[in-house]
C-alpha cells in the first residue's frame, strides 16, 4: 500500500482537484458594493458632525462670535457688546434661530439630539470609555441592571484609570461654561490660580458644583438624561408629527430578520429600532441603520430599516413610489410654510440691526442747578461698546466758540469703558431757545451726534 508521502499520491490528488467543474459567475468584488448592498453610511459622518459642534461649543465664545458679559450685564456679539437699544439685532436672531428650530424638528425629527447634541456626544465617550476598560458588557442600562464587569478585567488598574478619565473629562468640560461668561484671558487666570479682578470671589465654589454635576452625568445619568429628563425633548415633541423624519422598517421581509436582533443590540438609547413611535426616545443617530445594513451587506442586500418620511408602516405605496415621495413633500412643505415668514421677518431684523449698529453710545443730560436757576452745564456721556481702545473728538454745532466750553475736545477710551465730559453754555446769551447739537467722530470713522434745545432766560 503506498504511502500518503508517495509522489504518485499528491500528484493525483491534485489532478482530481483540478478536475472539479467551476463555475466563474463574475469578478470577484467587495459584498458591500454588489448591487442592492448598502455600507455603513451614518456613523462616521455623524462623529464628524459631534466633533465640530464640540468645536463650535468652544470656539464661538473664544473668537469674540457670543458670549455675555456678568459685569457690564450685557451680551457681547463679534466682540462688541449688544445693549437692549439694539432691539432689532437681538430679537431679529432670536426669532430667526427660534422658528429655523422649529422647522429642524418638524422636519428633521431628534436629528439635533443625535447629531449634534454635546450631552449624547459625552454620553457615548463614556460608553466607550466603560466598555474598553470593563468590558463590552459594562454599561449603564436605562432599566437599571446591573453594570456586568469583565473578570478579565476586572481590576484596580482599570477602575483608576476609568475614574481618572472621567474626573478629567468633568474637570475640562466644567470650563466649558465659563468661556461664555468670561474671556479667555480671565479663564486662564481662573485655571492657573492667578489673581483677576474680572472673576468673582465665589466662581470657584459654582466651578466645583459644575465638576460635580458632569461628573454625575458621565458617571451615572449618561443617556438617562436623554430619555427622562431633558426638557428640550419635551419641546421637540411638540412640532413632530407622524410624517417626520424616523426610522422604518421593512415589515415584508421580516423573514430576514428572524433570530438577529443586531440593531437592538447596537442601539444605546435601549430601542428595538423595528418598532419605533412617534413619540418614543429615538435620536435618529442612524447606529441601527448601519448595523443592519452591514449584516445583509454580506449577502449583497439592503438592510430592513432606512431613514424615511412619511406615515409610518404605510402600505398603500411603496417605499420606493414616486407618489409617496410626492406626498412627503407636500407635507413638508405645508408644515414650514407658516414658519417661513417668521424666519423672513427674524433675518431682516437681524440684518437691519447689524446694519445700523452703533459701536459707541453718546447721551446729553442737563446738570441739575439751584432752584430758579436756568440750566447752563449739561453732562455728555460717551460709550465705547467695543472690546478695544478707540479715540474720540467731540465738538459742539449751534452756538459760536465762545458761547460755551468743554471740559474736554478728545477722549482716549478704553474697552468697554464710558466717559463723562461737561458742556458749559455761557449764561449771557441773549434770551431766546437755541438748537445745539454734540458731535463726536472717531478713528474708525463712526459719527455720532446728539441734538437738543437749550433756552436762556
């Protein structure tokens, strides 16, 4: 009997392989590009979207674009404060950003909760954080089941190092807020312990208060805020509607899905993604999508659930009918057509504000004299409302050079800061009401002028 090392054994084994009819159906190709197949297509665009509105949070009160000023008690928009005068630029852009919200959620759905929200952004940091240290089963369940550690991993080391990540993280991201209130410069002061009068006595005890609730939200809450808590759901609520963007399901291929239950899996709102309501906690993040997608992708077929807009489980068209998508946007359309000429209206305002803006401020009032007396000094105030230096030159129309007198015909302000100056008419002018008017230029080119009557009896 010849050996399995014979020669003559592997060369006719190798002839009989060789023999198997093949038959070549077309290049090979990656499963997820074959036709029907859908990849992954929210998961990183959506960490993209959440890393840039992280940076936005940051960057608009650092560049000077909004923040409020606690000391001037005053909102400061591309560095130079907004005083209530400036009605129309601050009412125009809230009413702008209010009613182009409310086309979001008419529209869009909790996109905003899922996209961009820096709570759920957070929320998932420590999901991932939790599970990569603990385990893939050491999560914060919204049913209140118990966190199940990995023994594996279960060791000091790892709690350590969860513990320091997460008091870090509640110790950078309590900075956060106070960009809003303070400038960078006084923020750094706050962080290196340096002396700064432009910060309270009592900020670091409201700091630690906002280290202690991040630390609680990232600890404990985590998506239980999303669910339960957070008062801007129950606001969205009232603009979604049943034709809103979501999450559907195609039931007719159900057959496909028996035994999976990957997307409920992959959902860390605890959803099963196949029965979503109108008004359940979903926040369209799109997770479930994916994870679908890239089962089925492996058999060159779309998966079961899609984003979509319309009625839900509507079986009258198809998904794919040309009369629902008709229908969809006929919805759409009537649902922002009311908000449209509140949006019109908020922009011209804001554009209007923007556009007639004063970067100083410049008032006249009379001085107070004895009793009887006819009043001869009035007071001028000048305002700098930029976050700059700037010089001013003030002069007086109306009355000849010797009828009066300023204390002071050039002012040199500071940021931020307002400066009086008196106005003396002389009281030998001839009985009569006289037309002044005060009139202060600056180097930037901004006029400014203040007209009253003066009466000399």
């Amino acid at each position: 009997m010849p050996s399995r090392s014979d020669p003559s054994v592997a060369a006719g084994a190798v002839q009989r392989l060789r023999d198997i009819p093949v038959r070549v159906l077309g290049p090979a190709v990656d499963p997820t590009l074959q036709a029907g197949a859908q990849p992954a297509l929210y998961h990183g665009r959506r960490r993209a979207v959440q890393l840039l509105a992280l940076a936005l949070i940051v960057l608009v009160p650092t560049t000077g674009l909004f923040r409020i000023d606690p000391l001037a008690g005053a909102l400061v928009v591309l560095d130079r404060q907004v005083w209530f005068s400036d009605f129309f630029l601050v009412f125009g852009l809230w009413i702008f950003l209010a009613t182009l919200m409310v086309f979001l959620y008419s529209v869009a759905g909790t996109v905003f909760c899922g996209w961009v929200c820096p709570q759920n952004t957070v929320a998932e940091w420590a999901n991932h954080m939790t599970r990569r240290l603990l385990g893939k089963r050491a999560e914060v369940s919204l049913d209140g089941a118990p966190v199940r550690v990995t023994a594996s991993k279960d060791r000091w080391l790892n709690w350590a190092v969860l513990a320091l990540c997460f008091t870090g993280a509640s110790l950078l991201i309590a900075l956060v807020p106070m960009l809003y209130f303070y400038p960078v410069s006084a923020v750094w002061s706050f962080v290196s312990l340096r002396p700064d009068p432009a910060l309270a006595a009592s900020l670091y005890w409201i700091y630690t208060v906002f280290v202690l609730i991040v630390l609680l939200d990232v600890t404990v809450l985590r998506h239980f805020w999303c669910r339960f808590i957070c008062v801007y759901r129950v606001w969205q609520h009232s603009f979604k509607t049943r034709q809103t963007l979501h999450v559907s399901y195609d039931a007719s291929r159900s057959a496909d899905c028996e035994g999976c239950s990957y997307c409920v899996t992959r959902c860390f709102i605890d959803l099963d993604p196949r029965s979503t309501d109108v008004y359940d906690s979903c926040i369209n993040c799109g997770e479930c999508v994916d994870a679908c997608n890239r089962m089925h992708a492996k058999d060159g077929t779309p998966g079961l659930l899609r984003f979509s807009f319309g009625e839900r489980n509507r079986a009258a068209v198809s998904p794919a009918s040309p009369a629902r998508g008709r229908n969809n946007e006929y919805s759409l359309l009537s649902r922002s057509r009311w908000a449209l000429p509140f949006s019109v209206l908020g922009l011209a305002m804001f554009c209007w504000g923007a556009w007639s803006y004063e970067p100083y401020h410049l008032s006249v009032d009379h001085r107070a004299g004895t009793d009887g007396a006819a009043v001869s000094r009035y007071q001028v105030a000048i305002a700098n409302k930029a976050y700059h230096p700037a010089q001013v030159q003030v002069s007086v129309e109306g009355l000849q050079p010797g009828q009066y007198e300023l204390s002071a015909t050039q002012l040199a302000l500071g940021r931020i800061e307002h400066q009086n100056l008196t106005l003396s008419i002389s009281p030998s002018l001839p009985h009569g009401l006289y037309p002044v008017r005060v009139v202060v230029r600056s180097q930037d080119g901004w006029v400014g002028q203040f007209s009253f009557q003066h009466f000399s009896g």
